[in-house]
C-alpha cells in the first residue's frame, strides 16, 4: 500500500527536518506544505528530502492539508498520515496507526493522546475536552481527542475527503466527513511530546472560541 506522509508546516524552519528524517522509514513519500512561512521552513524541508508544496500565503492548518491531500491523491497515494510539524507527535507511532487501516478495519484512524500515561497539561485537557463536546454536537459522532493533528486516511476516506474549512476548524470537519460517508473509525492510542515551543504555539482560549462558534455555525448550515 503506497503510504505518504503530509505535514502542514507554518514557519517551522528549526523542527521540520528532524520531524521529516524520523517520519520516512515509516512511508514512501512526505509531503510538506509550506503554509506561508517567512522562515525558510521550504528549504529546509527539500534539503531533508520532502517534497515541498507551498501556499502563496497563509491559509490556514485546513487548507494546508487539503493542499497535501490532492498532492498525495496525484502521486497514487492509497494511503495518507497526516502530523504535525512541530516534533509534538512520535513518528514511531506510526506503524500503529496504520495497522488498522492495512489489515481492512478501517477507513481512518485518529490518534489518541489522552489514551496513554502522557503528560498533559490541564489546559489542554480541557480545550481538548471542549473541542470534543463541539465536534460531537456538530457531527453526532464521539471522538476522544477529535483535535489531533495524527490520522491515517485509508483509500476509501483519501478518496472521499473534501476540506472546506481552512482553519483548525479542519479538524471537525474530518468526523463530520467521516459520519457522512460512513467510514469505518478506529481510534489509537499514542505518545505526545510537549515542550515549550509546542504549548507556546497551541490555540489561545479567545481563538478556541471562536473556531468553536465556527464549527457549530457552519455545521447548522449545511
């Protein structure tokens, strides 16, 4: 199954090419799209063997991933991981992400941080737990970390997918997709590293918010 890696990247020249070196062992290909950056993330994701597709400028963690979508859908991708660019998620988690998808029991497989012993700070347990709240009063479907940047996209959901939101509202979008084209799920438990660069660039409880009225917003006119 040819399996790519696609990372959203927005200046993120210091951590992208540690998190490309240790993603390729697990997959054919990664993916980086450069979201706008100003810091020479591009560069350094070609100089460490990504294919590197850039947006103009910034557009937002949704757009960003639809953008690798349709790259990985034009390179015959039959499988697609999406993660994040700043070193939060363990590409050694990657090998059971998959599981479920190649052995045929899924469509898509979310990543779940809260699943293990992980080191979590309380805000962002609670915005996490907010975020699923949100997400199932949008979709109807229960996801334990509905937020996580970390899924496999089997070839029925890589097929199926179609992102409209451009922001971190992408994420509620996938489960609502999820539900309407009936995708087998699983969910996986996985480790997550946090540091202070990481927490430093999570979402403001103002942006949280509003993302939130976003979703709820968009969900009740469709």
């Amino acid at each position: 199954m040819k399996t790519l890696a696609v990372i959203p990247a927005y200046n993120e020249v210091t951590r992208i090419a540690a998190v490309i070196k240790q993603a390729r062992p697990y997959v054919n290909d990664v993916i980086v799209v450069d979201d706008g950056s100003t810091d020479g993330t591009a560069k350094a994701a070609r100089d460490a063997g990504a294919i590197v597709l850039q947006h103009v400028e910034n557009c937002g963690a949704g757009a960003a991933t639809m953008t690798g979508v349709e790259g990985a859908r034009a390179m015959g991708a039959e499988a697609l991981i999406t993660l994040d660019a700043d070193g939060q998620h363990d590409p050694e988690d990657i090998p059971a992400l998959l599981k479920p998808v190649r052995d045929g029991s899924a469509d898509i497989v979310f990543a779940n941080r809260f699943g293990q012993r992980n080191r979590i700070p309380f805000i962002r347990r609670l915005f996490n737990g907010i975020g699923n709240f949100v997400t199932f009063a949008a979709t109807g479907r229960w996801i334990r970390d509905s937020q996580c940047g970390f899924k496999v996209f089997g070839p029925k959901a890589l097929r199926d997918i179609d992102l409209r939101m451009s922001g971190f509202e992408f994420c509620t979008e996938i489960v609502r997709e999820s539900v309407q084209h009936r995708w087998k799920i699983a969910e996986v438990p996985i480790k997550v590293i946090y540091s202070e660069y990481t927490l430093a660039k999570g979402q403001s409880f103002a942006h949280g918010v509003k993302t939130a009225l976003k979703i709820l917003l968009r969900s009740f006119l469709r």
